[in-house]
C-alpha cells in the first residue's frame, strides 16, 4: 500500500514541479516571513504621533521626542495639512505664551488623551531624571502582535494545504482522471493518502520556516510540531472534502472561502473579545490551533496544555470526518 | 447588444451552479455574525496586578481613589488561576482598566510574567514619598517606558487640574464615530468582495478552458472582451448583491447607496482585472493559485493594520485594499467624504481599465484557437 501512496505523491510531485507549484509552497512560508519581520519593528510602539513647528522651540521637540513619534513642519498651513491626514496625528501649536492642540476630530478618544498627557508634562516640566518609579522587565522581545502574525500566518499556511489538495482533487475530477483510478488496484485509502502528502508537507515546513526566520529561534518546535500537526489533519480533510464534493473549481474555490471566516472568527475570538464570549467559538478547530500555537511561541506551555489542545483539535477532526466519511467514499465512486 | 446577452447569458449559467449560492450564503453568515455575534462596541480593559505595600491609613486612602473610578463603585472578589496555586483578589473595573489588587508582592511579579501584563508595587521611600516598582514584559517601547517613568512624579491632583485646562481645537466637529460592529463592515466588504474576487475569477476563466467553453467562443460572433467583461459582470453582480445583504440590515438608511454601489463597481472591477491578468500568465489554476494566494495575503496587511489604530506603517499605504478599506469606511457614514470616495473610484476604474485592456490583449493571443 505505501508503495501506490508514495508513487501518487511522486506523480503529484511531478506534475507539481512542472506546474512550478513547489517553488510557490517553497518561497510563499519564506515572503511571509518576511514580511513579518518588515511590518514588525513598528508594531509595538503604543503611543501617539505629534506634529510640531520646526525651530519654534526646540526644547520642546526634544521632550516630545522622548514619549511621542515626532514630525517636524514648516509652517502652521503644512502640519493643518498633515493633521487631516487620513492617520491618526494630531499637533501641539504654540498661541502667545502657551500651546494648544490641534485635533483633525476623529481621531481615537486614547490619542487625544494621550496628547492632553504630555504637553501635561511638558507644561509642568516633569523630568525622567526625577522619577520615583523603577522598572523591571521580564527580559522578554518579541511584542505580542508579531507573535499574532506569526501565528495566525501558520493557520493560512494550513488553510493554504487544504487548499492545494482541493484544487489538486477537482483538477483530476476535470481531467476525469479520478474514474480511472478506480480501475487500477489502487485502494481508495492510498488515493486518498498520496493525495494528502503535499497538503501535509507544505504547513510542516512552513510552519518550522516563519517561526525560525521570525526569530522565535529558541521555542519547542516538538511542541510546534504537534500542533501543527494535529491543525493540518484539519485542513487535510477540509481539503479532501471540499475536493470531493465540488465539480469545479468555480464551487471549490468559493467554499474555501467559506473556510476563511472561521479562521479569521477564532483569531479575533481570542485577542480581541472578553471571556464571556469565547464559548461560542469552541467549536473551531481554529480556536485551539491558535492557543496551542500562541502559549508554544510564548514559550509557557506545557507539554500538558499542548496535548490538551492538540487533542481537541483531532476530536473535532474526527467528529467532522465520521459525519462525512459516507459523503467522502461516495464522492471518489 | 452582444456583450448584455453573453452577460445575461453568464448569470443564468451562474445561477444554476452553486457558487452563486455559496456567495449569498457567505453573505448572509456574515450579517447573521454582525448582529448576533459581534457586540455594538467591544469591551478592551487593560488588565494591572497593583500589590499596594503602604501603611493601612495611606493604603485606605489609595483604595478609595480607585474605588471612585470604579465603574459600579464596587469591589468583586475573585480568584485567579495561576500555575495550579489560587490568587485571591480585588478587582476594580474602571472605564479602560482592570486593576486586580493583591496581597502578596511575589503573585503580582508571577502573574505579570505569566500572563503578560503590568504588575505594579506601591511603596513609601524613606522620606515617605510614594515609590512605584513595575513589572513590564522588555518588548515596549521606549516611549512608553519613559512615560511611565514620570507619571507619577507629580500629584494626581496638579495633573488633573492642568490636564483639563489643555485646549484642543478639532479641525472638524462633525465626524461621526462609528461603532466597533459597524467598524468590521468595511473589512467585511473588502475581503468579501475585492480579495476573494481576484481567486474566483482566475478560477472562473480556468473552468472554462478546461471545459472547452473557450473554444466553443472561438467560433461564436462574440470577441474576448465581451467575453471578458461578461465574466467580470458576473462576479461584480454577486459582489454588489452581497454587499447589499450586509450593509442594509446593519446600517439601514445611513450610507450613500449609490456611492456605495459605484465605489463597488470599480474596486470589484479592478480586482477582477486584476485577477484575470494574472491568470492569462498561467495555463492551470494550479500554477496561477501560489501568486493569487500571495497577492490575497500582501492584500489582507492593511486589513489587521485596520484593526491596530496605532500601526499604520507607509508601507501598507501603498496596497489598494488600504483605499477601499477608507473608502468603504467613508461611505457607511452619514457625512463621508464624497471627494475621497469618488477620487479614488476613479483611480480603480483607471488602473482597472488599463489591466484589463492588458489582460485581453494577453487572452487575445491564448484563448483563440
């Protein structure tokens, strides 16, 4: 049987190659990466932007420059010009003896906040020097949003697995190729099985590249590793369904559609809403992909929490397979 | 004359396959999360783990400050879990924070570091003078550290009374904020339509190739372009219909409809375009998909950097979802920015028209037999 399995794979692999789809599963884990660490290094600055009159008085300047991101202008008319930017800025002016706010008015309530602070301390000349308090750190370098991206671009580097065997399963349906199969001695399993592979290899190796290339260098990848695993199941059987059950790339390719929402529901579940709402999405294999991948690059996992939400997502894999397990046989007649 | 039947013609044969149907499907799960799900505003409070190491007198009266800024006026108890050992607590809801008050100093510096938040312990010095330590992670930045180093070096007090003297002058009064539910429309729309229609169409072209309806065309009186464009209509139908489904519901007789449906038009068409020209470089969907994957992906950036006010990077600027997601913002709002929404409609529909005469200059040479 793992002879036919494997002669599928190569064959896939060939026709892959010709195809020049492995240079894309090759390079698109490595553009990710990439482009993570290109967005990042901005990522974690949490205050506000002013804009200041050049040369009006540079003392100030240099405060401001101390808490806030600074920009610099010529004239009243420019920074006017800026502030109704379509970003967040708002600018300290100067007015007699003392400083007013300029505001575009739709800024965030925080921003504005935030600049009330500041020229606050500034008014008051409160020096760093000064200080009574201290500060310790736990040492850590990675800000939680590049820790998102990451994670969140493993889920897509999964989806992006189940997606190639769909597509690869509806291409051999359009070429009638699946009929034949069924002549040859070839077990419906190993079809099944040598389709997988390269939806299989694709999120392991990409999983391992972002993570190593992001520089979270020193996480568990046996961890990893379990996770991923247990989230390709997922996006392998998803593949094969969605495979087996669309006639044509126009329906396959719109149901993985489909499959983006709850990804994209489970991450935003997670960082973004309270604790109250997290139980509607339980049932997302996404949901625990993503704690499970999130405590292994906090590096505070244990291998308890890990096989807990690793297990959780094969049960939901199976659960999912044996209500369609029929659909899937009878889709491959 | 020949380019509306070939597009009626297209509609039909969509309504009987059931992408059509997935599409308002899709729709309609996304209005059902919009009004179900997803909160008018969400809540997002800061969590603090404060251990207060003061006298009982100033102790008191620290509590009693915070107990005013209490939502409720107050206090809960609650346990927190943490590593197999439960920490008793009292906890504080003010308007952006949740100050988790402790009685030992080693839990506050534990649960700083394992749940990743501030950790604060308030003390005297020796000259009596309130003394903060806290407990950060190492990633903020250095702006934020040296804020925190001088918020407290002056009184509560002498802040407050300079801090709501400050005069700030909007340029503008009349911006309407709109609320966090409202908010995940334009992303909604984006990704519904403009992204997604870059992979459906490259998928809609390859089905027809690989089913031989092209050539059949060859031989028709129709030429590329209405064949094209007939395809084009098609996807930019099910954009604009299920576009509709959400924004009506939700947001009822606010937005500008007619710019809504031309701002549809041209991003839906420059998207396809866009999705087409990438696809005539390709002879399968197999080999077309790593690129349109890619392309999808570099267009999802500005949609988290949506979500993050405060990371705004010149580089996603230049990305067309950054656009329409300002533009779909400035439509669902009563008093959007005409100007915006149409100076941009028409760079889409220009950009749109030039990759789409690229495209069928490229399927010209493919398609005919």
């Amino acid at each position: 049987m793992f002879k036919k399995v494997w002669a599928i794979f190569m064959r896939d692999l060939k026709v892959n190659i010709r195809d020049f789809l492995s240079l894309y599963i090759f390079v698109v884990p490595l553009l990710f990466a990439i482009a993570i660490n290109i967005f990042t290094p901005g990522i974690n600055d949490t205050t506000v932007n002013l804009a200041l009159l050049e040369g009006e008085n540079p003392k100030q300047i240099s405060y401001f420059k101390d808490f806030a991101k600074v920009e610099v202008f010529k004239d009243i008319d420019e920074i006017k010009k800026r502030v109704e930017g379509r970003d967040n800025l708002v600018a300290i002016l100067p007015e007699g003896e003392k400083y007013y706010i300029m505001t575009q008015g739709n800024e965030p309530e925080g921003i504005v906040e935030y600049a009330k602070l500041l020229n606050t301390f500034f008014q008051l000349d409160v020096q760093i020097e000064d200080s009574n308090a201290e500060i310790f750190e736990f040492g850590r370098t990675v800000p939680p949003l590049k820790k998102l991206l990451v994670n969140t671009s493993i889920l897509f580097i999964s989806v992006l697995g189940g997606m190639l065997i769909a597509l690869n399963i509806v291409e051999e349906k359009v070429d009638r190729t699946i009929s034949a199969i069924n002549l040859t001695p070839t077990s419906r399993r190993s079809f099944i099985l040598g389709k997988s592979i390269i939806g299989l290899i694709l999120p392991i190796y990409g999983s391992i590249a972002i993570t190593w290339i992001t520089g979270f260098k020193s996480v568990n990848f046996f961890q990893l590793l379990m996770i991923v695993f247990a989230s390709t199941l997922l996006s392998l059987l998803i593949g094969f369904i969605e495979g087996i059950n669309n006639e044509d790339f126009m329906n396959a390719a719109g149901s993985i559609k489909l499959l983006f929402l709850p990804l994209a529901a489970s991450v935003v579940a997670i960082e973004i809403l309270s604790d109250k709402w997290q139980k509607f999405f339980y049932w997302s294999p996404f949901y625990w992909a993503y704690k499970g991948n999130d405590i292994v690059l906090s590096q505070n996992g244990s291998w308890q929490q890990i096989l807990m939400y690793s297990g959780i997502v094969l049960v939901i894999c199976s659960i999912v397979y044996i209500f369609l397990a029929p659909k899937i046989r009878k889709g491959l007649e | 004359m020949k380019l509306w039947y070939s597009f009626i013609k297209e509609v039909k044969l969509a309504s009987r396959g059931f992408y059509f149907y997935i599409e308002l499907f899709m729709a309609l799960l996304l209005l059902l999360i919009l009004i179900f799900v997803v909160p008018e505003n969400f809540e997002s409070r800061q969590s603090e783990y404060i251990h207060l190491d003061l006298p009982k007198t100033v102790k008191k009266a620290y509590i009693k400050e915070i107990k005013d800024k209490d939502l409720d006026g107050k206090v809960e108890k609650v346990e927190i879990e943490n590593d197999d050992k439960v920490i008793n607590s009292r906890l504080y809801k003010t308007e952006d924070k949740e100050i988790y008050i402790i009685d030992d100093k080693k839990d506050v510096i534990k649960l700083a570091d394992k749940k990743q938040k501030i950790g604060a312990v308030i003390k005297l010095d020796n000259k009596n003078n309130l003394d903060y330590e806290y407990y950060l992670q190492g990633y903020e930045s250095n702006r934020l550290k040296n804020l925190i180093l001088i918020i407290h070096n002056v009184g509560t007090d002498t802040i407050k009374t300079v801090f709501n003297k400050q005069d700030v002058r909007p340029l503008s009064t009349d911006y309407e904020v709109l609320t966090d539910r409202e908010n995940l429309i334009p992303s909604f729309l984006t990704f519904n339509g403009s992204l997604m229609g870059l992979f459906i169409i490259a998928a809609y072209i390859f089905l027809d190739k690989q089913e031989g309806v092209i050539k059949a065309y060859a031989v028709t009186a129709s030429t590329v372009r209405e064949y094209l464009l007939s395809k084009v209509g098609v996807l930019l139908l099910t954009t604009i219909v299920s576009s509709f489904i959400i924004v009506v519901p939700v947001m009822g007789l606010k937005p500008n409809y007619l710019l809504l449906l031309v701002f549809l038009f041209t991003t839906g068409f420059f998207a396809s375009s866009l999705g087409l020209l990438v696809a005539s470089f390709y002879k399968n969907i197999m080999q077309a998909f790593g690129t349109i994957y890619l392309l999808m992906i570099a267009m999802i950036i500005p949609n988290i950097a949506y979500f993050i006010p405060s990371w705004n990077p010149t580089l996603i600027k230049i990305l067309p979802t950054y656009p329409m997601l300002e533009g779909f913002k400035e439509i669902i709002k009563e008093s959007g920015d005409v100007s915006y929404i149409l100076t941009i409609s028409l760079v889409f529909l220009i950009i749109g028209l030039i990759l789409f005469e690229i495209a069928n200059k490229r399927y010209k040479k493919t398609l005919t037999v």
